[in-house]
C-alpha cells in the first residue's frame, strides 16, 4: 500500500468514525424528546439508554464513549437535546442529570464488554450490564439530588425513587435486549464498512 493510498484511508476512516459519532448524538437527541411527555415521578419515559448501549456496541468503547459525550456538551451547551427540549448549564442541578453522565459510561462499559466477549450472549449481557449501571448511577444521582439541592416530593425516600423507575424497568429491559441481539447482527456489517 502506497503512503498516498494509507493518507486516504485514513481520512476516509476518520471522516466515517465523525459521521458515526455525530449520528448516535443525533439518535440520543431524538431519542431524548420522542416519548418525554410520558413522565413518572419526575423521570422523562425516553429511548436514550438504547442509543446509549447501541453508540458502545457499533462504535466501540472509546468512540461511543465520545458519541456520548458531544450529545452532553451540545445539551450542556443550551440547544434543547435533553428529554423534554431542556438544554443549558442549569440542566447541572437537575435531578436527572445523572442519567445524562451515566450514559457516556454506559458505552463505554457496553463497548468494553463486548470486545472482550463477542459473542451473541455477550452481547446481551453488556447491553444488560450498561441498563444496570444506567438505573444505579442515575437513580443514585437522582435520590443525592432531591436530598441536597432540589426540592423533593412530599415524603421522598430511597426507596421512592427506586419505585419511579419500576414503570420504565419493563421497556428498557426489554430494549436492552433488542440492542444486544440488533448490535449482535449490525456489528459486521459497519466492521466491513470501517475497514
């Protein structure tokens, strides 16, 4: 391979690994507001950990990770992406913004689980792995929150916030799933167009 024809592929690598990155933060945003009118105890109904675990399984790790991390700063930056077209600095406070953090770690967790098993079932269970770790991190930020710096609901405990998200839990268990066996049958597909 001649060093011009190794410059163009790599340019063409990197130039699809940016329009990758730019997608799954366009899917987040989307993904973000398509059912957030539907809220429970304060939680917005959204399909983001989806996008969350599919942005680790299809870009990997360190590229998901970053997918991520854009579709935070644009949010934290004021454009309306988060759930309910909420944007802005402020969006620090609130009490979901946990969930927001958890899902750049999400990918990354999702991503490093699946190279290191790629396999169907390991698969599965990162997407799995990354739903936990989204409800755990989220959830903690949101009880932290209510009990430190925002105003919490009559009678708020633990264990109402871990009660708020029972109603989301069968949606996301399920698309966890999805995205495993989906990210499963797409990885080759977008490893054939990489190389």
């Amino acid at each position: 391979m001649t060093s011009s024809t190794a410059t163009r592929s790599s340019n063409h690598s990197r130039t699809l690994q940016l329009v990758q990155t730019a997608m799954f933060a366009a899917l987040m945003m989307i993904g973000a507001n398509i059912a957030s009118f539907l809220i429970i105890g304060g939680v917005p109904i959204t399909l983001q950990t989806f996008f969350a675990i599919l942005a680790g399984m299809l870009l990997g790790k360190r590229q998901g990770a970053i997918a991520m991390l854009v579709y935070a700063l644009i949010g934290l930056a004021g454009l309306p992406v988060f759930a309910k077209f909420s944007g802005g600095l402020d969006t620090i406070l609130s009490p979901t913004f946990g969930f927001i953090l958890s899902f750049i770690l999400v990918a990354y967790i999702v991503g490093y689980i699946v190279e290191k098993y790629p396999s169907k079932v390991g698969f599965v269970v990162a997407g799995l792995a990354g739903l936990v770790f989204n409800y755990v991190f989220g959830t903690n930020w949101m009880y932290a929150a209510y009990k430190l710096w925002f105003s919490a609901p009559e009678g708020f405990s633990y264990k109402m916030a871990w009660a708020w998200m029972v109603v989301p839990l069968p949606k996301d268990l399920i698309l966890a799933v999805l995205a495993g066996l989906f990210g499963y049958r797409l990885k080759p597909i977008l490893q054939r167009q990489n190389s």
